[in-house]
C-alpha cells in the first residue's frame, strides 16, 4: 500500500517532492568529483534530497557510499563506521569481500554478524584502533578502491557535525581535509542537522574544511508546490482538500518539509474515503500535532534556565532583535545586559535558535508555536 505522506525517515519517489534545482546541481558535482556541503535548518530533507540523488547514479560508473554519523562520539568511531561502510557499500554481498577487505586496509580483526532473515543486510565491525591503524591508512581507503574497480566513489556523510563536536576536533578537521583533499577518484557531499555547528566547520576561514567545496544552502520548498502535493495526495487517497486548507498547512509548519507531511498525515486520517476536509479538521490536526511533539518539546527545555526560557519567550512574543534594550530586557526578565550574549550563545549551541540576518528566531517553527501556547507568562 502507498503511503500518502510520510515523515521521520527519508522519503523518495512517489513522496519526494520538488529539488529539481538541487537535484540538478548535486547530481552535476557528484559526477564531477566536485566535493559538496549541503546546509540547511534540520526537518528540511537534506537526507531525502542526498539519497534520491544517489539513486538516480544506480546505473551509472559511479558508487555512492551513505553512512550516518550521528552515533560517532570519537575520531576511532568514526574511522570504523567510514571504513566498515564504504567496503559495505562498494562490495556485491555475494563477492569475497572479507578477502577484498584485506587488500584494501590491513591487520583487520572484524566480527562478522548475519541475520537469519533472507536477503537480509549483515553487519560489520573492524577492530581499527590507534594501536592498529592510522587515520590515513583509513581514510585512503576509498581511493584505493575506487582505483582498483576503476569507478568513481562519492561518500555522503550524514551528521557531519559530529566531527566538530569531537574533543580535538580542529586536529581531526585537518586530517581529513589533507587526505581528502589531493583523493582523484572520491569526492565527498557532507551535511548535517546542527546549522551552527555546520557553519562553523565550512564558514570560518580558520577552519580546515574553510573552501572545501560547493556549499549548498537547502531552501524551504514553495508553497504552490507544497498544495499540489498535498491536494493530489489526498485525491490519491479518495478524499478532498481545498487549496486554500493547504495552504493553512504550510502556513502553520512554515514549509518545512517534515512537519508538513506530519500534518498532513494528521489530517489525513481524519477523513474517510469520499469525504472532504474541514476547517475544523485542520484545526484539530494541529493541535494534535503540537501534542504528538510535546514530550519532545519538554526535552528540549528541561535542561534551560529560566533565563534561557524567557529568552524564548521572547522570541516567540515577536521579538526578534535588540534584546538589550532595557524595556526588553525587563518585560521578558532576560538580566543584565551583559546576559544576552550568553543566552544567545547557549541557545545557538543547543540549535534552538538562529541568526537570519538582523533577526534572531527559533529554528523550528513548531516548536516556537508551542512556547506561544504552553510556555508563555
């Protein structure tokens, strides 16, 4: 069955919707050996974008490598996780790749682990240590392989701010960007979910990665093409929405993809098949969608203080600039003038806000409707 909408995982095909800029544009850099950096605000679809790219290189001279980084605490973790990837990802299941393993990285202690489902994925750890392997060893790898099959390799690597939030991390940086950097036959398209932390990895010209590539900021998708997905979906699905209760859709996610499909699944099942969508059914789907998120949402303030919360408040009041104003500062109980640096800054770090422009917002507009409505004095 076809599901109509979908959220919490990449989508593709018959959910994939617009990119045909973007699309165009990595598909160009990854069969130029151009190394890309995608950036956006999260919930936006850079993993959706990233792998529907690499699907549509399936037939071509080029192996597209994906690995999600997110678990990856320390430089050795993330050595295993790219190096047990790519080797999984450029061998056939049915090749001897144990034995291709070996000619590609040496003094390998893997454990290997099936599952006993049928044309199911097997699971590799590979024992790469400080004491058995250099970085280099490692990270010349890909190239060596893509030699050896005579194809080119693009490594996507998803949570790469990870890397940043490594202890020595600037030292990591930096050896990877020598290696990387001088690789003929690989390229590399790395993006992540913490825009600040991305930032400040590609953006800084004191930082290795500084010019490594094409940086792609990843747009919110257009509303005209936000309602057409969404009346023709529900169509598919024997139901009808107006254009206009569409358009309330996105309006209340302000685009952003993942929260659309999520409210629009919501409404969604309120309906049966040959009835149309209310006013009220829309309504009532965003309450529950503020309530789905609520635990959350909860999460993503327990550990403030009440400083950092009337911060928030703030924001979500509509102020979105000159915090240090005396008025400001007291209406929302913000601190001392000096305090509003420092709750900028602690709340750039735990990606609860961003800068666009003059103006400082929240970073997921959900979450902002939320404080308006259960977190406001």
């Amino acid at each position: 069955m076809c599901k109509r909408f979908v959220y919490g995982v990449a989508v593709s095909d018959y959910n994939f919707i617009g990119r045909e800029q973007e699309t165009k544009r990595l598909l160009d850099n990854f069969r130029g050996g151009i190394n890309v950096i995608l950036m956006s605000p999260r919930r936006l679809g850079k993993t959706s974008l990233v792998k529907h790219v690499c699907n549509k290189l399936d037939e071509e001279d080029i192996i597209t490598v994906y690995l999600d980084i997110f678990g990856c605490k320390s430089e050795y973790d993330f050595y295993n996780k790219l190096a047990a990837e790519v080797l999984k990802q450029t061998a056939s299941k049915h090749e001897l790749w144990l034995e291709e393993a070996k000619e590609f990285i040496y003094r390998l202690t893997p454990k290997i682990s099936f599952s006993p489902e049928p044309n199911a994925d097997f699971a590799i750890s590979l024992g790469i240590t400080p004491k058995t392997h250099t970085p280099e060893e490692v990270l010349g790898m890909a190239e060596k392989i893509a030699i050896k099959k005579g194809k080119r390799i693009v490594i996507c690597i998803d949570e790469f701010q990870q890397i940043g939030e490594m202890a020595n991390s600037k030292q990591i940086q930096a050896r990877l960007r020598t290696v990387w950097q001088h690789q003929k036959q690989v390229s590399y398209c790395l993006f992540g979910s913490k825009h600040h932390l991305m930032s400040a990895i590609f953006l800084h010209r004191s930082m290795p990665f500084y010019q490594f590539g094409d940086i792609i900021s990843l747009d919110k998708i257009a509303t005209a093409d936000w309602v057409e997905y969404i009346v023709s979906h529900f169509a598919d699905g024997k139901r009808t929405i107006s254009r206009a209760l569409a358009e309330d859709i996105c309006k209340f996610t302000e685009n952003y993809s993942a929260y659309v499909q999520q409210l629009s699944w919501l409404v969604f099942t309120q309906k049966e098949e040959g009835e149309t969508v209310t006013e009220e059914d829309v309504k009532q789907a965003m309450n529950d969608l503020l309530a789905t998120n609520e635990i959350l949402f909860m999460q993503m303030i327990e550990p403030l203080s009440e400083y950092q919360l009337n911060f928030l408040r703030a924001i979500a009041s509509g102020v979105t600039k000159d915090f240090g104003l005396s008025e400001v500062r007291e209406e929302y109980k913000l601190g001392s003038y000096s305090n509003i640096n420092r709750l900028k800054t602690a709340l750039l770090e735990r990606d609860l806000i961003e800068k666009r422009g003059e103006e400082t917002v929240m970073t997921d507009p959900v979450f902002a409707k939320w404080i308006q409505r259960k977190v406001m004095l």
